[in-house]
C-alpha cells in the first residue's frame, strides 16, 4: 500500500462532486481520516481502499500510480461560469483531467491528425476570424456536416462531459501545442454543436488568454454563429418573413437550433429587430429553448471509434 497517491483520491473525489464529508458517510469513516487519506498523513487499509472504489465508481488501481495534475480553472474557458457551483466546476475539471490522461496513453500508440489551427487572435471581428478559418480549411459556404469530425481531423481532441447537469455547457483549452474540447453530453445536438464551434472560436482567437469574461464569450458566440452559418449562404436561402414554422425547416440546413438561427438571422439583416423579438417570444411559448424540435442525430467521435475498433483486435 505504499504506493497510494492521496492526489488521485482527492481528483476522483471531485470528479463525482463529493465533499470530503459525503464521501466519509458513504465509506463509513470519520471525516478526519478522509481528510488523513488526502492530506498523506496515513493510508487506507486494502479493505477501505476497496470500498473508496466502489463509491466513488474508479477501479482501484487508479489510486496507485503517479502524480496526476489538477486543472486550474483559469486553464480553461468556461461558458457560463455565474451558472454553476464550485463543485460542478471541479467535476468538470477532474473529467478533464482523466480526459487528459487518456488522450496522452492514446497518442502513445496511435498516429491521431496534426494539428491544424491558426491564431487568429489579431482578427478584429469574430465573423472575419469565421471567414478566414472556413477559407483555411477549405468549406466554403457549404454548412457543415460534422463538427467533432471536423475538428477531429484538424488536430482538435474532443471529449464529452458526461455531467448530470446541463449548467456546465461546455469548455476549452490548450495544453501545451495541444487543443481540447469538452461538450456535455445532455445538450441537444444542435446546441452541442453551438457549443463546438464556440470552444472553436476560443481555441483560435484566445489562445493568449485576452480578452476574458462576457467580452471574450460573446466574441465566441459571434463566431460560433458565423461558421456554422456563414452570411452570404444565410441570406441567400432564408425567407425575409419567417415564421416558427419556417425556422423549423431551414435549421436542418445548417444543424442549429431554432434560436441560434433566429439570431443570426437578425445579426444579418434579413429580421428586425421588432420581428426577432416575436419570434424569440413563440420559441419560448413553444418551450423551444430547452426542447429541441425535430432534434438532429447525435454527432459521436470518428478518432475515438477507430481507436477503439483498433484496440478490440488486438
């Protein structure tokens, strides 16, 4: 039992959102000989280990091993931080972390794509940063059919959240020359979607960490909105007076939600904004902002499924 690492219990502790006070009752100890684990004072007997393990859902091997660093908060770009609590937000920075662990053991024995993003941060305008990246890769105005495929095969590791709850929308990072990105997997995948080409728009215009808070969020929102409906394709397919209705079928065109498009739709002129107002009105009424109407399928990793296919062969 010397080998016990007291970090790797503090991560996985946080990784199920447990104070060190719900995981003493859970195993059945005082709450001072969790805090002992931890703090490396002294270690759990083969019996306790085992039942940590069983709580907090990691095999127990986990808890032997090297040193596994802790995501700062300030690594990563966050939406909608005022929304969640301190736990949630450590839940989601130890899943990035094991994430991390992961990608590294898979890179180790796989060849994954190079990595292929620009600094776009000089680019004044989120939509001219929109532009020059869809240029770069080569879409043109042609929507886009898989956003994890797509970052995927230019460099961009992508992993999911699996959180149960929907305040932590989604986040971002650069480790090293590396870029990730975590979605929760309880959007709609529309929103996840959104939620892709907003870390995007971070990876490729905030790399150097400015600007921050709201100011650098609605800069990504912008061009998240951008590259998945480029203007000159927008205005060229959608009616200058859309209903709900007409909002449900051209969202397919594109795989955005009914709000996302509403928007955009006023950001490039085609609504007013006593007419997006309307609408914003009735997809509420409709309850379409927290349910998705006639929701696209899911989009899944390609890298991770071939990856996985490999490792069953062997």
């Amino acid at each position: 039992m010397h080998t016990f690492n007291p970090s790797r219990l503090t991560l996985a502790r946080k990784c199920r959102g447990f104070t060190k006070t719900k995981l003493a009752e859970l195993v059945g100890v005082e709450l001072r000989s969790i805090s002992a684990y931890e703090n490396g004072e002294f270690t759990p007997d083969e019996d306790r280990l085992q039942e940590i393990a069983k709580c907090l859902r990691f095999p127990r091997t986990f808890f032997i091993g090297d040193d596994l660093e802790e995501l700062s908060p300030d690594a990563a770009s966050f939406r909608a931080m005022s929304r969640m609590t301190a736990s949630q937000r450590d839940m989601a920075l130890g899943a990035g972390a094991i994430a991390l662990l992961i990608s590294e053991w898979v890179e180790t024995r796989f060849q994954l794509p190079n990595i292929n993003l620009p600094d776009l941060s000089r680019e004044g305008d989120p939509e001219a940063a929109a532009e020059a990246l869809r240029r770069l890769w080569g879409l043109g105005e042609l929507p886009i059919k898989n956003t994890i495929h797509l970052l995927e095969s230019n460099g961009v590791r992508v992993f999911s959240l699996s959180l149960d709850t929907a305040k932590v929308d989604a986040f971002s990072m650069w480790r090293g020359n590396t870029p990730f990105v975590f979605l929760n997997t309880t959007k709609s995948a529309e929103h996840s979607r959104f939620d892709a080409a907003h870390e995007l728009g971070h990876l490729v215009m905030h790399k150097h960490g400015a600007p921050q808070g709201q100011d650098a969020e609605r800069q990504a929102n912008s061009f998240a909105s951008a590259f998945l409906m480029p203007r000159s394709s927008v205005l060229a397919n959608a009616p200058r007076l859309a209903t709900v209705n007409h909002l449900i079928q051209l969202k397919k065109y594109w795989t955005v939600s009914v709000a996302a498009l509403a928007y955009r739709l006023q950001t490039v002129g085609i609504l007013s904004d006593w007419h997006y107002r309307m609408l914003c009105k009735e997809i509420a009424r409709r309850g379409y902002r927290t349910q998705e109407p006639e929701e696209a399928h899911r989009e899944t990793s390609q890298v991770f499924g071939k990856v996985f296919a490999a490792l069953r062969e062997d």
